[in-house]
C-alpha cells in the first residue's frame, strides 16, 4: 500500500505536490530541500513484480529511504517517486523493461522524511522459463557531474 | 576417468591444502574419483570450462552466471555468512583522500578476478572513472596490485577484501583504504556440472550435513568458514540477475 505523506514524517520545510502515479495511484507529496549524500560502497537492491510492487529489498534500501522493510515490502516502486522527476522518464524505463531490455538512468528519490538522494539505477527484467516475472532493480552511488546534468535537464522534461 | 573439480583462481593461497583435504573428505563420502584441478588463471580456468572439462566448480559470481546461463551448471551451496566485498586503495603518501578526487587518466591495478574488478569499478564511477578512461593495470596477485601502489607504479588499487586483509602488515601500513564496498549479497557458490548433475541432491545433503560431525568441522576450518548454505535455483538466478544490472 502507499499513503500520502504525513507532515509529522518531514524534516525541515516542505512544499506540497499532488502526483498521479503508475495505476491510478493520486498520492499526496511533502518535500524538502535536504539532500542525503549516497553512501560508499553500498547498492541498494530491490526486486518487484511486473506491476512495480516491492517484494525483495535489502537494509541498504531501508537505511536510504527511512521507510521501515515493512512499509517498503507490497508498496508500489513509485513509493519512491520525487516530484522532480519527469514522468518521462518513467515512461522510457517501463517501455524499455517491457521490451526485456536493461534500463539505466540517473535517479533522484524521495525519502519517508520529505528528503531526497540521487541514484545511478539499472533495471533489469528477471525472465524465468522465457517469461518476464518481475524486475530487480540496482541503485548505485552516481557521479556527481552526472547529478549535475540531470538537475539542469530534467526541468526541461516536463 | 575422475571427474574434475576446480576452484576459482582468485582463492586465497592459505587455502590450497584447504582445498586438496577438502577433495580427499568428498571422494570418501560419494564414493567417486574426484580429481583437484588447480588453474593459475582465469583464462586457463575459462578455457577447461569451455572445453567441458569441469564438473565441480567453486565459482566467483561473475563466472557462476555464465556457468549456469550457458554450460548449464547447477547451484549447490555457498558458504554461510561470506560475500566477496572490494577494498579501493591508495598509497598511503597519496595526496587522495576520496575516490572523487581521482581523475580520468588514473593507474588502476587489478588482477583478472572479475567480479572483484566489477565492484570496484562501480566504486570509483562517482569519480567518473570508467574502464575507457583510466589505464588498467593487470597483475598476478593482489600481493603484486600492493606493490604497484607502493612503488608508484599505480595510483589506485582494487582488491578483494578478503585479499587485502590477509596482506601483511607491513605492506597494509603502506596503504590507505579510500572505500570499501558493503554489498553483502555477492558471493562465491559450488556449482555442479552436467556429467555429475544426476548426484546433486546427494552431494547437496553431504555439503550441508558436512559441519555434524569433527572431522568434516576440521576440514571446513581449513576452507576458514564453519557451514555451508543451500542455494536454490531462484536463489542463484537472482545472483545472475544482480550481476547483469552491475556489469553495464
């Protein structure tokens, strides 16, 4: 399940978005400005069904999302979407993944508390006996000159 | 004719004997002539893979994906509570205190272990140091990966963690660890092949039962690990799917 956003969960001052998600989900959004730095040498590491719901993560992904692994697990992947990010974007991940093809692009991600952190993120489809089960998505540690061309770009996408 | 066992290169050389005593216990307890088939690299150990020759294989992940995708090998255990991690290195007089601060054009030694090189790549990527725009450096060992740094033959140094741990002293107080990576999920696995397949299930509940009594406890202590873990098929294809979204 996914709720809006709670103005107890957020950390410093936030401005409010109403997004439309994958599946006819309308969700209520609180962001800030904060920005936590990805960690080193970590990979956050999440599988979800064909639908995009969560059924597999690692504590990397709880620590970076400040959401609990039960929040986390039988939410929708979008539980994650910022309002910065164009939904075109989205579009060409789920097209290309549709396809059986790997996707790869720079993400920034919306944290439990109104915050965000930037990703490099691959998704690939996870095909069992020739058919698509579902899809295990890799985020990593993004450069920060990548960061900075998708900051400018993005705004431009919408 | 013995079927052949084999163990990825990137081993610790504390654990060949390891290895050899380890043999000797299996070939007790299935009852078939098992031959120890030890390759000094990786290149040696890909072409007896492609040429069919191995039958049991202790395989570094990048590897087991290929041995299972495309010779058909199938999961048997992994030992429990290990995963392979990569340390990124610098001498320590190195004015480098962070992986951002490197720069296209670094000297970055290696070894041929693959998935060692895949994660440490992926570490220095926030730096923008990729394959096409740094100078690699192939070496043996990590031993000799320690000795580029500290000769300034290199300006950075990926390692296996497990390799770099077991470096001496003296070498370690020479170095300075910038990263290490805390994956947690990548590790080595015991893949059976085709010609042994049909004796899976056995050797499985063999490996598992392995640490009850003293002295197969003895003989995985000379492997330095206490238990092995059951790997399922959908356990191994998420391994192999992992390794696909890091190797881009």
């Amino acid at each position: 399940m996914i709720y809006d956003m709670k103005p107890e969960h957020i950390i410093g001052e936030y401005q409010e978005v109403t997004l439309d998600l994958y599946g006819g989900i309308r969700r209520l959004i609180l962001y800030t400005q904060i920005e936590t730095p990805y960690p080193d040498g970590k990979l956050i590491v999440s599988t979800t069904d064909t639908s995009g719901v969560i059924t597999h993560l690692n504590k990397s992904f709880v620590e970076m999302s400040g959401y609990t692994e039960e929040e986390l697990l039988n939410a929708p992947h979008s539980i994650l979407r910022h309002p910065d990010m164009p939904p075109v974007a989205f579009k060409d991940l789920w097209d290309t993944v549709s396809r059986g093809e790997k996707w790869q692009g720079y993400v920034k991600n919306l944290r439990k508390d109104g915050g965000y952190y930037w990703v490099k993120a691959t998704v690939i489809p996870n095909v069992r006996n020739g058919k698509v089960v579902g899809y295990t998505s890799v985020r990593r540690k993004p450069s920060r000159t990548k960061v900075e061309e998708c900051s400018k770009l993005y705004p431009t996408l919408f | 004719m013995p079927y052949i066992l084999t163990v990825s290169p990137d081993f610790s050389p504390d654990h060949i004997s390891g290895w050899y005593i380890f043999n000797t216990w299996l070939q007790k307890q299935i009852g078939e002539a098992i031959h120890l088939e030890l390759y000094n690299s990786f290149q040696a150990q890909h072409e007896a893979i492609h040429l069919d020759k191995i039958d049991l294989i202790y395989a570094n992940p990048f590897d087991a994906a290929m041995l299972v995708r495309e010779k058909g090998f199938l999961p048997l255990v992994k030992a429990q509570g290990m995963s392979d991690e990569a340390i990124i290195a610098v001498n320590e007089a190195s004015a480098i205190r962070d992986v951002t601060e490197l720069s296209p054009g670094s000297r970055v030694a290696v070894t041929e272990d693959p998935d060692v090189r895949l994660m440490g790549m992926i570490m220095l990527e926030p730096a923008d140091l990729t394959v096409d725009n740094v100078q690699i450096k192939v070496c043996d060992s990590y031993v000799l990966v320690a000795k580029q740094l500290l000769r300034g033959d290199a300006d950075v140094g990926i390692f296996l963690a497990e390799a770099y741990d077991d470096l001496s002293n003296i070498i370690k107080k020479q170095l300075k660890i910038l990263v290490q990576s805390q994956i947690g999920v990548i590790q080595h696995a015991l893949l059976v092949g085709p010609r042994l397949a049909h004796r899976r299930d056995e050797l499985r509940d063999t490996l598992l039962a392995m640490n009850v009594d003293e002295k197969g406890r003895d003989v995985l202590k000379n492997l330095s690990f206490d238990v092995w873990a059951s790997i399922e098929d959908e356990d191994m294809e998420f391994m192999i799917d992992l390794m696909d979204t890091l190797n881009t």
